[in-house]
C-alpha cells in the first residue's frame, strides 16, 4: 500500500445495495492507519482490500448512525483476535458516548483489544491528536444528531532543490544531514530548498451545507464528502440533513480542493447514476472528480 493512500471500503448511505456495501474508509499515512465509520461489512471489505486489522492505528466516527459505525464491533474484535500490538484511539462525538461503548462491547468474546476512547466536545475547529508530523483536527457538522468531520494536516515542511543541491556539492547521506541540522558545511537549508505546504485530507460526511464543512475542507489535497442525493432532491438533501452532488462540489470549488471524492449515495438511485455525479459536480468543481465505488483507490500525490 501506499505510504498515503485511500482505500474507500463502502459507498452507500443508509440502505446498503447489491453494488454497494456501508460507508467504511481507510486512510494510509506515513504508518498510520485511520479507519473512517465503519459501518456494517466493513471487516469483510477490509478483507478484500488487503487491509489488515492491525494496520488500524485509529478509529474515526463522524456520528453514531448504523451505517456509519455498526462494524465497529467486528473491527474491535478483529483487532483482539488478530492480536494487534498497539493501541487504538477511538474518536466520536462525545454526546454518543453511551452507544460507543454498546458497539465496543456488543458481543462476549476474548478481549485484547487495547481501544482508547477520545470523546469529542466543543465548537470550531478543534485538535484531537498531533504530532511532530501532523494534527487531526474535528469540527461539528449539521446533522440530525451530533456529527463531526475531520480533517488530517501534515506540518509544513521544504522541499528540497536538486539544481542547488548541486551546486553546492551536497549529495546522498548529506542531503538527510543537512536537513537534520538546518546547515552544513556553512550551506544552510535554505539555501537549497523552499517551503513546502504540508497536505490535507479532510474527511465530511453527513451534514447539511455549514460551517463546518467549509472548514474542513479548506485547502484539502483530497476531500471526501456525502453527496447522498442529486439536484433534483435538493428539498429532502435539507430536510435529512445531507449534501447534493452539486452542493458538496461548490464545497469544494470555495475551498480550493484538488481532488473531490463523492461518497454516501443514496439507494433511491440506480447504479448508472454515478454518470449524474460526475456531470453534476463537473458543473461546479473544476479539479479531479472521483464518484466512488466500493475498493476504489485514491493516492495523495505531493
């Protein structure tokens, strides 16, 4: 795999299709493994995909719907009896604290699994994790029950310059030295390198149009985000509280989005609807469109 790469494990929203099983989402990063809302098959999917339990360094749910996290019992146990030898971190929404522990516990078995719980509260844009590398950050949704999306933002860093490397005579082991120390044989770093913006992924599942979402998405290399029904069902997008095709791609077109992965279709449209995704958010977002399907692949190129 990867060492940044997507692995969308499930596509459907509420009712899961002959085509398309819950949502389920892997992010590869740098080591870690994030695990977005794993609903119902998601182990199985995990399966097919090639990902292994252990891979799964934590565990992010946008809010406690069934088709959003009702695999978590599987993953837990998979987790146990795969014998995982480090800790999992576990983030939600911490008003659904009640169900997480229902779904962490929902079936006897021999538990090893070492879960930390990491409840989230608050408003704006909050930290929930960081790093040297990196900050996982949350923002509350617009949801019929308390939701938060996510948004992963790798530290800016510098980008090393081949032409000037050369002329200053710095090659192989010494490049790595160079960048440790900040200068070498009087060759400072920025001397032959420039800034480098660290990339973002960010992560918007069920909501309405909100502040939240913006804010996650604001200058995503990649964007994952529901876009449950099209256009033409704008009035039941509002009173569920979800997205369009259309509404998720103008999220994206004010953010400055690269790549826009629509996800979270609704069963009341046939599979080729997947062609009314793409054109409808072709209309508004003019960066790379992914309509997902189950074990699509997205790398987070530099």
């Amino acid at each position: 795999m990867s060492p940044r790469e997507l692995v969308v494990l499930g596509t459907a929203s509420q009712v899961p299709t002959r085509l398309r099983n819950h949502n389920g989402y892997f992010l590869s990063w740098d080591g870690e493994g994030f695990l977005f809302d794993p609903g119902e098959g998601t182990q199985r999917q995990m399966t097919h995909a090639g990902v292994a339990a252990s891979d799964i360094t934590r565990i992010c749910l946008t809010h406690l719907h069934g088709d959003h996290c009702l695999g978590l019992p599987g993953i837990v146990q998979r987790i146990s009896l795969d014998g995982s030898p480090h800790d999992v971190q576990a983030y939600f929404p911490g008003s659904g604290e009640v169900y997480f522990d229902r779904l962490r516990h929902a079936t006897p078995f021999h538990d090893t699994a070492r879960i930390a719980k990491r409840p989230i509260a608050g408003e704006g844009l909050l930290t929930v994790a960081e790093t040297e590398r990196w900050t996982l950050q949350a923002h509350r949704l617009d949801h019929g029950i308390e939701a938060f999306g996510y948004r992963l933002v790798e530290a800016d860093g510098r980008r090393m310059i081949p032409e000037r490397l050369r002329e200053h005579g710095i090659a192989g082991p010494d490049v790595g030295a160079l960048q440790r120390a900040g200068e070498l044989r009087g060759v400072r770093l920025e001397d032959v390198s420039e800034p480098r913006r660290g990339q973002r992924f960010a992560f918007v599942m069920d909501t309405r149009l909100c502040v939240g979402a913006r804010a996650l998405a604001e200058g995503a290399d990649v964007l994952v985000i529901e876009s449950t029904y099209l256009a033409e069902d704008e009035g039941l997008a509002v009173a569920h509280g979800h997205l369009t095709a259309a509404q998720a791609a103008r999220v994206a077109t004010d953010a400055g989005v690269r790549t826009l992965v629509l996800t979270h279709f609704s069963q009341r449209y046939d599979d080729p609807s997947r062609l009314r995704y793409m054109r409808e958010a072709q209309s508004v977002f003019d960066g790379q469109v992914v309509v997902a399907e189950d074990l699509t692949r997205v790398k987070i190129r530099g």
